[in-house]
C-alpha cells in the first residue's frame, strides 16, 4: 500500500513462506525458527487438515532426509509434491512427474530461474527449490489458517506452531517432528551432541567461512532479516559437513540468508571468485550470454512461456541467466539457446521443435508443430485401426485363424478393423 508517499507492506494480507535448508533447518510461514534432525519422511505442509481423509487437499508436500554427515545431522533427499491427480519428485537436482493422466490439463508449470527450479502452481502454491537441501514454499494469503505440517499453520502467530498432527500443542521439537512423521517405522534418532561439539577442531574454519552473514557485505540486509540465527545455521551446518561437500554447507547457508534478504527486497551480491563461485560464462553458447544475477529476472520470455507473465510474483532468484539478443527474444529452455521463433508445446507439456511431426490420438490426422501452434490435418496415409492394443495401418491384415467360424481375418479399412471370412480376401487377392 502506498502510505505518506511511500510503500509498504501489509503484513495481515501478505502471502507467506516457509522454508527449510541446509541440514534441518526450518522456518515456518508464521516466521518461527527450529533445527531439528531426523531420518524419515515427513509432512512438511498440507491443507484440509484434521478432517480424517473425508475429503481430499489440494496439496501435501513431504520431506524425506537422511543423514548426510557422521555427526547425526539430517538432509533432506527428496521432496514429494501431491497436486490432486499429478505426483512430483524432487531429487537427483531433477523433477520426476508421475500419475499423470491422459489429457488432464497440468495444473503447475515449471522453471528453471538462476540455480532454482520453481514449481508454479495455479492454486496459491510455489515452490523454489534449490536443486539440493533447500526449498521455499510460498503460499498464498487464502490458505491463511488452513495448513499444518513441520511449515506450521500459518496463522500469523509463531507461538503455536509446534503443533502435531493430533492437534496438541507441544514445547519439545523431536515430538512435534516426529508426529508429522507419514510412516511409523523409521529409525530412532537422537543427536547426543552438537556437530561443533563432535568436530571442534573445524570451528575456527566454519566461523571465518560464515562470518559472511554478520559481515558488512549483509550489512543493509541486517535489519531486514535477523542474520544470527543464520550465522548459526552456517557455523553448525560447516561443522557439520565432514563427509566431503564442504562448500556446499556453507555456500546453501549463505544462500538461505541471501534468500530471506532477498524477499526482503534486500539484493545482496555476496558470490566472488573465492566465496561460492558460480560460473556463468561456461554456459555461453548458441547466441546467448549468460550473466549472474544476485536477484535474477523473475520471469523471462522463454518459449514455453513466450508472453514473458508469471502467475507468481517471485522475488529475485539468484544465479545465471541467459540474456537474449533484440533479434532472438526468446529462451528455449529445452535446446538452451536463443531464439526468434519457438517451437510448439502440447496439452502433455512435451516440447517440440519447428517442422517436427507430433503423433495425434485420432486417426487419419497428421500433426506438425508450425510457427502458428500445433497445426493437423485430415491425412490418408495417417489412418489407422487399433486392435487387440497393436496399430494397424489401411489395408493391413490380421490373421484370426482358429476362430469358430471357421478362418477369419481382420482386416483396417478407413472406418476402422472389419472381420472377414479367410476366402473374401484370398479372392480379393487373385483379383488383378
Ligand atoms: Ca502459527
């Protein structure tokens, strides 16, 4: 809202974000902070809370960690989202879509921004993930009250949110965790000792790597989002690390507390040649230059998006992007180059290339991806009959030789697979 001639934020009506990096760090959408480890899956956030199953959510998002050090600490190895019909996961720094069916319009699209890649959900759901431990997951303002989870119930007040699943409000963290638990029969986990504590002789390194945060390089960002707890998360995290990866701790650290500046609209360039590079140029090929951004474009013209208007208002991501020349204008995500004209995309999501021929599901109808969209046309050639699961083409014969009436063939005419006696085509055959 505009108010004495500047912005500001209504926090009432704001969407929120829940987030969860590194190694088993939390912050909840009504802002609350935890750590805390475990080795299972987990529900992060889902609505239609309480209600027994009688009627199905929109979404239910669910964490599965491991450990991910020799001192107990966890990370978190997948994510799986439930979007109705649609099933997503997130591992491997890849996204795997599965129970998809038929012609259903998907409900989501997703992006690759900077070193995210973000989900876009059309029901008030977004999330950016990392490609590794961390992710965001923005909600919008309506499921305010409406969510539980280890994200909390975003209701606007952090002291509740160590609820569990059985509605109990609890102080201790491992019996909140542990009651967002989806499966009972994981492993025990107890962290007897703080990683610093099992590693000490790595703190000295882990406070001059993450001193970063609380350095003036984060400086306008400090009273925007509190860096100590960060700086914590850093230091217990780099302790943390021993099982090889050691820059990955501290750079994801870093990169949630850049993050959370970032939503602040606090744009922070913090990457250099010597703290978590990130090199941009290998990329530059095919008429496109890549840059890093601290706070990338939040939606590019790219050619599965070629109006260039997101449905989510994301704050800058930060990472490499392609800046495409005036006479290339779009981004083709899926051959990594510039280009003045796209491809076509289908109902299914799949990308094709100009001139490139697309099976159609009906029959006699040839399909090819033209500059104005998928284009088909009523094509003999292209006719076919379906039978017994195989695909038949015009003309062709399937032999049905032990049937009843003695020998029978089946036969693909235009109108589909007719059922003839043995004879009629032998004689047709004989005909000249
Ligand atoms: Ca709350």
């Amino acid at each position: 809202m505009c108010r004495n001639r500047t912005w500001v934020c209504d926090s009432q009506s704001k969407n929120a974000v829940c987030t969860m990096y590194g190694e088993g760090h939390f912050i909840t959408f009504d802002n609350k902070y935890f750590t805390t480890n475990g080795n299972c899956r987990y529900t992060l956030v889902q609505d239609y809370c309480y209600i027994n199953n009688l009627k199905k959510g929109n979404f239910k998002i669910i964490t599965e960690t491991i450990p991910c050090g020799t001192t107990g600490a966890s990370c978190s190895v997948a994510i799986t989202v439930f979007l109705g019909v649609h099933k997503l996961i997130l591992t491997d720094g890849q996204i795997d879509v599965l129970e998809r069916s038929g012609n259903v319009n998907i409900p989501f699209i997703t992006r690759k921004m900077g070193i995210y890649l973000v989900i876009e959900t059309k029901i008030g759901l977004v999330l950016v993930w990392d490609r590794k431990t961390s992710v965001f997951i923005h909600l919008n303002i309506h499921y305010k009250g409406k969510v539980c989870g280890l994200c909390g119930n975003f209701d606007g007040n952090s002291e509740n949110d160590f609820t569990t699943r059985s509605r109990c409000l609890v102080e201790d963290v491992k019996e909140f965790r542990d009651s967002w638990r989806t499966s009972e029969d994981c492993p025990e986990v107890y962290l007897t000792k703080e990683p610093c504590a099992v590693h000490p002789y790595r703190i000295p390194w882990a406070q001059m790597m993450c001193h970063i945060i609380i350095s003036e390089v984060f400086e306008k960002c400090h009273e925007e989002v509190d860096p100590l707890r960060f700086y914590e998360a850093c230091i217990r995290d780099t302790c943390a690390c021993d099982t090889g990866g050691d820059c990955n701790c501290f750079c994801t650290a870093i990169a949630a507390y850049a993050q959370a500046c970032s939503e602040a609209c606090v744009c922070v360039h913090w990457r250099s040649p010597t703290v978590c590079p990130l090199f941009c140029e290998a990329y530059n090929e095919n008429n496109c230059q890549w840059h890093y951004k601290a706070c990338g474009a939040t939606c590019l013209k790219t050619c599965r998006n070629p109006s260039g208007i997101c449905e989510s208002n994301l704050k800058g991501l930060e990472g490499c992007y392609p800046k495409c020349p005036t006479e290339r204008p779009y981004f083709n995500e899926d051959e990594m180059q510039c280009v003045a004209e796209c491809g076509c995309v289908d109902n299914d999501n799949s990308y094709y290339k100009l001139g490139e021929n697309i099976e159609s599901c009906n029959a006699c109808e040839k399909c090819t991806c033209t500059k104005e969209g998928i284009q088909c046309h009523y094509d003999l050639s292209a006719c076919n009959c379906e039978y017994q699961g195989q695909k038949m083409k015009i003309g062709e014969i399937a032999r049905l030789e032990e049937s009843p009436n003695g020998c029978q063939i089946v036969k693909c005419e235009i109108n589909g697979t007719v059922t003839l006696p043995c004879y009629l085509t032998e004689k047709t055959h004989k005909e000249p």
